[in-house]
C-alpha cells in the first residue's frame, strides 16, 4: 500500500534542506567567471543576444560628445512611434486590431486591408463546439494564467495541422490564438467564480461587429454594458502592452521556445509560463495591493508628508510587504519616462473623472512623484528613476471593473499579438536553436557503492 499524503508531505519535508544545500552557488563565482547574471550587465543593462525589426525601446540618448544620457523613453512599432499610433487612433474607435496587423506584416494597414483584417480576426474568434463545457468548465482553476495555459495547450488537439511550422501554418494558429484569447480568458473567469465562489455562471459569446476591446467588456461585465470611455481607454492600454522587444522574457521565451522548432501551441504557453511570473506579468498587482495598503494607513491623501513618510517607511522594509520597494517604480531601460505609463496615466485621468474617484488618481500622482524622489535620496540612484506602464494599469483595470484575477490575463491578450510577431520572426531568420553556456561551478566526484554511501546529517 502506498504513502498517504500526509506521509509523502513529510518525506518531501525532509528532502528541501538537501534541495537547498545542492542548488546554492556561491555568489562571487559570478564575478570570478564574468556570468552576466540574468543576461545583464553591471548597469543592468540588458546582453545583446538577438536583432528584431518589431519594436524598439530607447531609454537614453546620445549627446554631442558620444555619452548616453538619461532621455524621456521612446517606443516603436516596426518603425512607428507609440505616441503617434495613439494619436493617430483618436479620431477613430479602436486601435488594436489595426496594431497588430502592423506588428505581424511590418506596415500600417490600408482601410480595405483592415476590414479584412478584423473579419479574420473575428471569424476565428469562437471557440471550438463544446470547448467551454468540455475544457474549461472542466476542474476550473483558481489561477487564470494556468487555465489560459491549459486551454492554448488543449487547443492543439482540437488544430488538424497543430504541428504545421510553415509560416503559413504559424500565422493561422497565431491569428486563431490572438482572436480566442479574450474568451478563453473571460470564459475561465466566470467559470471559476460560478464552481469555486458560488457565483452565477455568465458566458457571452463574442459579437462579430464590436472590438476586441468590447468583446472583452460586454463579455466581462454582469450587464454587458460599457461606456465609450471604458472601451477606448482599455483598446488604448492593448496597444500599450502589445509588444516591447525581443529582451523581455516572455518575448525571449517566445525566441528560445521556437528555435526549437516546436509547435504554436506549446510556444505560446512556455510564454504565457513567463508572463505568469510576478517579477514580469504579476507586476501590476502587487501595485493594486501596495496602493490598498497605502489607503488604509495614509489617513489624509493630500498631506504629501504623511505620504512621504509611510513611503519611507516601506523603503526602510517597515511597512507593507517587507520587501522595500516601491512597487511599479524604475524600469530596466527607461530612465526619465516610460511612454507607456505617461499615455496610460493620461487615460486613467479620463476615466478618474467619469468615475468619479479624482481623489484616488491624485494619490497615484503623489506617491509617483514623492516616491521618484525618496528612492533617489535614499538609494544615491545615478540613473534617473521613473514610473512604469504597472505603475497605473492596476488602477486603469479596476476602473473598468477587471478583478484582480484577470490583471495578468489582459496583459497576456495584448501580448500575444508581439509574441506572434517575434514567434514568426524566429521562424524565418531561425535556424539554430538557441543554446547559451553554464559555466559548471561543482566538483567532480568519485562514484560510492550503496552500501558505502553515509547517511547526510
């Protein structure tokens, strides 16, 4: 008879300390053998290990005299910069469709181009006949990342071709993929709110003639309904997270997945397994947490030493979580402004209004300005120091009435469209498969019979 769980628990228990003592690498090995840990340089600067034509992200410039210098941040799409695609939308409902058409193809789409375009998107935006029932509705997790990754990995079965790796066959399944992410993510919400919090199951299928920015709320919101102003400010913020090079590490993941010369399928999910990670995707949500947290101590909002001072104290490891950061703050490239978070702040004052909660959008400015300045003095930073697209996208979300548990699903939504981009990228300048070094650290052992082996204390 085998171990119960409790049994098997224990044994596990016993089994960490050596887990712990094997994998410790002692630290100055990495200066020793010059390892760029986490592919960055002593500045944090990221290791070149690719070329990408799809974006690109520009934190500093150059002076007359040759020297990077601090500069606000700049975006661009396949040439384009971000702030003149935003600009170039207002005028018109919704941009996303249209950004990832230029993302996937290299050029902007004509009107007829993009008609098209958004009936591709919209004809393979349903799901396959009973995949809800049948899959996601089906042991519902409480994590929308994981059922995300389940139901892309399910989907090969349901692909006639799944491991089709023309590029033909990998814009199909990434087309597919981009148009049934929003439902495969709304559809797994409710599910988990109906079986694991006892809540009324509502599932809406996408409509043919909305956005996908309105499919996602009319699909989302209980009612349906959605205001002109919710549904521009959330096609705005898909724009904003639908790419940002080839270094970030779900991209990267993208690249390293695909050389392989794997499947869509399985691509797509080791990148939404990146995406997942708090240190990337999960960002904005300690940011909503930090801010709740920030509320509940900080009695009057508009006294910027009171909120100077409980800013401290998170710094000092006093307050909140204990880890001493200022959540949603800095960013590896940009150094005066992040294009993203100054576009996306923009639209979270609209929407404040409309919603009536100023109050709150002005803490957010607050502690955006104290907190660069604090960091600053009390870090000695060099490098200037900015807010970054996390910084207001948790407040943007749950202005438009997104649960927390969908946070990291709608940067994934957004996302997959520069994933597809890179994705395709790899396949048509691929060729081998990408392999960096480990420097092996350990010693080399002489081999012990069982019966000689000691007993570890």
């Amino acid at each position: 008879m085998g171990l119960t769980n409790k049994e098997l628990e224990e044994r596990i228990g016993n089994l960490v300390e050596y887990s712990r003592n094997s994998g410790e690498i002692d630290l100055s090995l990495y200066q020793e053998y010059d390892v760029m840990r986490g592919l960055r340089d002593s500045s944090g600067k990221g290791v070149l290990t690719g070329l990408t034509e799809i974006s690109d992200v520009m934190g500093v410039a150059v002076n007359e005299r040759g020297q990077r210098v601090p500069a606000d941040g700049r975006l661009y799409y396949q040439g384009y910069n971000i702030n003149d695609l935003i600009k170039g939308n207002e005028k018109r409902r919704f941009g996303f469709e249209e950004i990832t058409y230029l993302l996937l193809f290299g050029s902007l789409p004509t009107a007829e181009e993009l008609k098209e375009f958004v009936e591709i998107l919209s004809g393979f935006s349903v799901l396959p006949e009973r995949f809800t029932r049948d899959v996601i509705m089906k042991k519902p997790s409480g994590n929308m990342m994981n059922s995300l990754q389940k139901c892309v990995l399910t989907l090969y079965s349901y692909d006639e071709d799944p491991e089709d790796i023309s590029i033909a066959g990998v814009l199909r399944q990434a087309l597919s993929l981009i148009a049934k992410m929003p439902a495969l993510a709304v559809y797994s919400y409710h599910t988990h709110r109906h079986y694991n919090l006892g809540q009324n199951l509502i599932i809406r299928n996408p409509k043919p003639e909305l956005s996908i920015a309105e499919n996602l709320l009319q699909m989302l919101h209980p009612d349906g309904q959605y205001t002109q102003l919710e549904a521009k400010v959330l096609d705005t913020a898909l724009i904003l997270h639908a790419e940002h090079g080839g270094g970030n590490n779900s991209t990267f993941t993208t690249h390293v997945v695909s050389s392989t010369g794997t499947d869509s399928y399985s691509a797509i999910a080791a990148s939404l397994g990146s995406l997942k990670g708090p240190k990337h995707g999960g960002a904005n949500l300690k940011v909503l947490h930090m801010f709740e947290d920030i509320k509940e101590n900080v009695h009057n909002w508009e006294n910027e030493e009171e909120i100077r001072g409980y800013l401290l104290k998170i710094l000092d490891k006093q307050a909140f979580d204990g880890a001493g950061l200022i959540y949603g703050m800095g960013h590896a490239v940009y150094t005066l402004s992040d294009p993203r978070a100054v576009i996306l702040k923009e639209q979270a004052k609209k929407l404040a209004i409309e919603k009536d909660v100023e109050d709150e959008f002005h803490l957010y400015e607050s502690v955006e300005k104290i907190g660069k300045e604090i960091m600053a003095e009390k870090r000695h930073l060099v490098k200037p120091i900015c807010a970054n697209v996390d910084f207001y996208s948790g407040f943007v979300y749950s202005m438009l009435d997104f649960p927390p548990e969908l946070f990291t699903p709608l940067f994934a939504m957004a996302r997959i469209s520069g994933w597809s981009a890179h994705r395709i990228e790899e396949m048509v300048n691929g060729g081998k498969i990408i392999r960096p070094a480990y420097k092996y650290v350990g010693h080399h052992r002489r081999y012990k019979q069982l019966e000689d082996r000691v007993t570890k204390k």
